[in-house]
C-alpha cells in the first residue's frame, strides 16, 4: 500500500510539472478550463488517499485483533512460550513459564548467561536458532530458585525469521512440563519391576542352590557399571536386566533345573530357550523392549558361538557382555546340584581364559579391577 502512495506522489509531482509546462497554452484556451482540470484533478487525488488510508486504518485494525488473538492464544496455552532476538536478550514470555518455571519477570535479560541453560545444553540449541536449525531437548531435570520444585521439563527451540534479507532469525523457546507424566511412568514401570523381580525371585527360589543368583549378579553387573560411561539411562536398563535375566526359566520345567546330572541334548536345547522365553515376556510393554534385547542376548559369545541368535563382539548389547561375565562368575563360585562351588581365584583364571574368546576383554579387566577394589574395601 505504501508504495501505492509513493507511486502517486510521484505521478502528482509529473502532473505539475506538466501543468506548468502547459500553463499557457491551457490559459490561452480558457482560464475557466484550467480551474475545472485543477479542481478534477484535487477531487480525484483526494478520494484516492482517502480510499488507501480507509484501507490502512482496516489493516491495522486487522493486524491489531491478530496480534490481540495471538496473545491470547499465547497467554492461553499451557506450554510455556519465551522469545528470544538474536543477542540472547528475552523479549517475551508468556503466562505459563511463570507457572512452570517459578518466574517470568526476565524480559530483556540475556537468556545465554544463565546457569540451567549453560550446564543444560540449551544454550546451543539456542544459539543454533539464530542459524536456523530447530532442536528438541527432553526430560531435563529443573530445580525451581523459587519454589525448589524439582520438575521434568521438554524443551523444543523454532528459529523465526523476522529478517529474511539478512538471513537473521529470533528464537522460539516451547517449554512443556512432563513432570507429573514421569512420576506416573516411574510408578508404572516399578510396578513391573516388583512383578518380574518376584518372578525371578519364584525361579531363584525353585533351585536350592541358587537362590541368590539374581541377586549377586547385579551385584557384580554394578561392579562393571561403576566406572563405565555409560547413559544413566543404559545403565538404568543394564541394572533391571541383570536383576531379571532368568526370568525366562519360569517357562523350563523343574526337572531340567533342579537336574543332578548331565543334561540331554534334548534338556539343553530346551534350557537354552530361557533367554528367548524371558524377551518374550518383557519385550511387549514399551519401556522394557531395550531391557527385553539385553535378556535375550546374555548367553551370547564373543566369538560368535553363543546363543540363541550367534552374535558376535559388539553385535551383542553391551549389558548383555556385562551379565555374560557376572553370570559366570557366580556359576562357578556358587554350589551347583551337580558340583560344588569353586574358588574365586579359580573363578578369575577363567575369565582370562576366555577374553576375547566367550567375553569381552575389556569388561572382563574392568570386572577383575572391580573385585579386587571391592575386597580390598571389604
């Protein structure tokens, strides 16, 4: 529309100059002629401006109960909404990061110098905004200054461009509270760990001389996690798995458990259906299929000659290598129906036996180093 008007200016500015290269010879026909033209044309120029600026006061009057319903919308929802330009410095914040945060009075500080965004990572996403590129972060865990609630956030960063000549994007932060669905997830899933673990504490209990073996290989499992530099996430599910890595035998029947001698062909094919039997069981509730695969494959060799899927090195999921290693461990030092316990030191040349070979060798140093620590300590 403003370039409508300039469009007119200059025409105006031509029809003038024309005027008065033209005035005498318009005068000689008739004064009364030039009067008439000059009236038409004023009549004329003045119903146009009037219609564009009618047409302005319209627009901005939309663009006015657009900005009105978008604030609306804004202070509405309950995500928290927090735009930021492209110095760092915080132009708005709605309603709900009040609410969620503990505090929304930041407008026009510099988002970039804050503590929870620096050791969070979000200052990168942010600053990857301005370049942009959009980014997701999940389930950070925040402490309120002001309440000290500590609350499970997702953050989602949008560029917006609010300069496409230049290139030059502001930033949209989204915040979205998930505390109470992690609470509820946290809740649920150790419902099913009480379940499974007192399966596995039935099947443990079903052998006389084992009935500590679910226990003691976590404990060894810890053993090996205590240094590593794994997610907390990964190690989270290592731990569940270890704790119920047997639980596929609840689907072997008690005579091949509990069976003094050698067993059959036949009785060991079956015996090694227990991993299978156990990700079976575990793989169709969501936050355990990770924790399913690392059941699966614990009976699986370095080498390749293990089972039931013949994975080799790190085909094999690393928690899985872990429990293969604690598993052992204690088969060989606990009392079996058909042996009795050997020694740890017997236990150890074992395991150097067969690095590189059954087992990781890493893990298995790792795993020596672990005992060693833990006797020296005990």
């Amino acid at each position: 529309m403003y370039r409508k008007i300039s469009i007119v200016a200059y025409l105006n500015i031509v029809i003038v100059l024309l005027i008065g290269i033209m005035h005498e010879q318009i005068e000689a026909v008739s004064n009364q002629f030039l009067f008439i033209i000059l009236v038409g044309y004023a009549v004329l120029n003045g119903l146009y401006i009037q219609r564009e600026l009618l047409k302005q006061k319209k627009l901005a009057k939309g663009l006015e109960s657009e900005r009105q319903l978008s604030t609306l919308i804004l202070e509405s929802i309950p995500s928290g909404i927090i735009i930021i330009n492209p110095k760092g410095q915080i132009e708005y914040v709605n309603d709900a990061v009040e609410s969620i945060l503990g505090s929304s009075e930041t407008v026009g500080e510099n988002i970039l110098n804050f503590d929870t965004v620096i050791n969070s990572g979000l200052s990168t996403l942010i600053t990857e905004a301005f370049s942009g590129k959009k980014g997701i972060l999940k389930e950070v865990k925040y402490t309120s200054f002001t309440s000290r609630k500590t609350l499970y956030l997702n953050f989602e960063v949008r560029p917006m461009n609010y300069n496409k000549s230049l290139d030059k994007y502001e930033a949209m932060l989204i915040i979205n509270d998930i505390t109470e669905e992690i609470f509820l997830k946290e809740k649920v899933e150790g419902q099913y760990f009480s379940l499974f673990k007192s399966f596995a504490k039935f099947i443990d209990a079903k052998d006389a001389y084992t009935g500590k073996h679910s226990n003691n290989v976590s404990l060894y499992v810890d053993l090996m996690l205590v240094n590593s530099e794994l997610e907390s996430k990964d190690k989270h599910d290592i731990r569940i798995a270890a704790a119920l890595h047997d639980i596929g035998k609840i689907g072997i029947t008690e005579h091949i458990l509990n069976k003094p001698g050698k067993l059959t062909l036949e009785e060991y094919e079956m015996m090694k259906t227990h991993p299978v039997i156990g990700a079976d069981l575990l793989e169709e509730i969501e936050e355990y299929k990770n924790i399913a695969q690392i059941i699966r494959h614990h009976h699986e060799h370095w080498n390749g000659h293990g089972y039931p899927d013949q994975l080799e090195s790190n085909q094999i999921p690393m928690g899985s290598q872990m429990i293969a290693i604690a598993d052992t461990y204690d088969a060989i030092t606990s009392d079996r129906i058909y042996r009795n316990s050997r020694s740890h030191s017997v236990a150890i040349d074992i395991l150097r036996a067969e690095r590189g070979n059954q087992f990781n060798a890493e893990l298995v140093d790792q795993f020596i180093l672990g005992m060693d620590s833990e006797k020296k300590s005990s």
